[in-house]
C-alpha cells in the first residue's frame, strides 16, 4: 500500500513537470472526437473517493486527492488535442474535495482541480443519500449523483453527470467499498481547425476502493476504477 501511494505521488510530479495545454493542433474526424470524448470525460469526472455511509449532521471530510486515468494515448486524437502532440500516458487530476453531512443521511460536497502546467480547469458538485446508513451488522447502501465541468480549455466545453449506486462497510480501521457508475459526457469544440457535432455519451464503469483510518480523524483511501478506460485513485484528509 505505501509503495501505491509513493507511485501516485511520483507520477504526478513528473507528469506535471511538463506544460501542456489542451487545444486542436491537427484536425481529427468525428470518430475520433467520440473516443476522445469518452476518455476525456472519465479522466474529468467527479467519482466518489469515499465509502456510502453518511457523515452524519455534524461530518465534515476534507481531503486532497490524485486520479490517474489511463487513456490510449497513442491514438490521433490525444496526439491532435495536445499542444505539443506529446499526450500523457496518464492524465493527472490533483483535487481538493470537500464534503458535509445533513441531516437524514444526505451528503453535499463539491471539488476543484487544476492541473499543474496545463489551462485544465475543473469544478464539481455531489449530492449523495445513504438508503441504509450501515451498523455493526449491516453494511451501509448509498445513490449519489455528481456533475463536473471543465474550464479554461477555449477550444472544448466539457461537462458529466454521473450516478453511482454503493456499498460498503466497516471493520475496525478499514472500510471497503465498491459501487457502479452511469456516466454522461458532453462534449463541445470550439475550434477553427476542426468542424465536428457535439457528442453526448454514455458509459458505464465499476469501482472499488478501500478507506484507512490509522488514526482517529486522518483518513487514507485507494480506489480503482474499471472500463473501457482504467483510473486509479488516492485520497489522504480529515473526516470527522
């Protein structure tokens, strides 16, 4: 597990230590822009990086977090939507993710991210209600539904909307967690090297995850997203 999390940090760092900017640099067709729509909008989503128990009315979770998203990168249409044609093998998203809790099992959250030397921008709000808040004896059930939008990418406007559905339950210091996801990617250029339709997509993923509390308060997860497009997690905060 800490070698997982020594790697995340790693990759980030030299993923970032190059700038690169998300704009047209050769046209692509209409094909393309789907299968980069589809991956864009995983790598942008908001998802979980969090077990469905409720916080509670007085739960605060406040938490940096780093996804990796593994997208084909050898295909044109990352080499076309890179300024320098030089895609990353990963796409890296840091965040900061802050969720409350309400009454009635209800959460509220939202997160911001900017990747370091890119114009990527995001921002993203979560509503999510636990239809069983788990016990001793029974684990905890829970829908959530989430949204994100990019900015500061001129020549794309991209946003998602997802509904998860999840389970997860505690034992001690650990609470496993795993879920499915209805995603929703639209997707809009702006460019004038490139005349496409907007793409409106819908995919469907599987995650699990796994949250760490190896002190009161200070929370660690790791979580996996599966697809047609794979994504790996972690979070480290404060969840009280």
């Amino acid at each position: 597990m800490k070698k997982f999390f020594v790697f995340m940090f790693l990759a980030l760092f030299v993923i970032s230590s190059y700038a690169k900017d998300l704009e047209f640099t050769i046209p692509i067709d209409q094909d393309d822009f789907k299968d980069l729509s589809k991956e864009l909008g995983v790598a942008l989503q908001f998802n979980p990086m969090s077990p469905a128990e409720p916080l509670g009315i007085t739960g605060f979770d406040v938490a940096a977090e780093l996804v990796l998203t593994d997208i084909d990168d050898g295909k044109k249409y990352w080499k076309a939507i890179f300024s320098d044609k030089d895609p990353y093998s990963y796409i890296p998203v840091p965040r900061i993710h802050v969720q409350k809790g309400l009454p009635f099992g209800i959460d509220v959250g939202g997160m911001y991210t900017y990747v370091p030397n890119t114009n990527i921008r995001l921002w993203g709000l979560e509503l999510k209600y636990a239809i069983l808040k788990g016990n001793m004896a029974m684990p905890a059930i829970a829908i959530r539904g989430a949204f994100s939008k990019l900015e500061g990418v001129d020549e794309l406007d991209v946003n998602t909307q997802s509904l998860d559905l999840m389970i997860s339950k505690g034992f001690l210091m650990l609470t496993p967690y795993a879920g499915i996801t209805a995603l929703r990617v639209n997707t809009k250029e702006h460019s004038d090297l490139v005349d496409l339709d907007d793409e409106h997509n819908t995919i469907y993923r599987g995650f699990v995850g796994l949250q760490f509390s190896p002190f009161p308060l200070f929370v660690i997860n790791a979580e996996a997203s599966m697809g047609t497009v794979n994504q790996y997690g972690i979070k480290i905060g404060l969840r009280f």
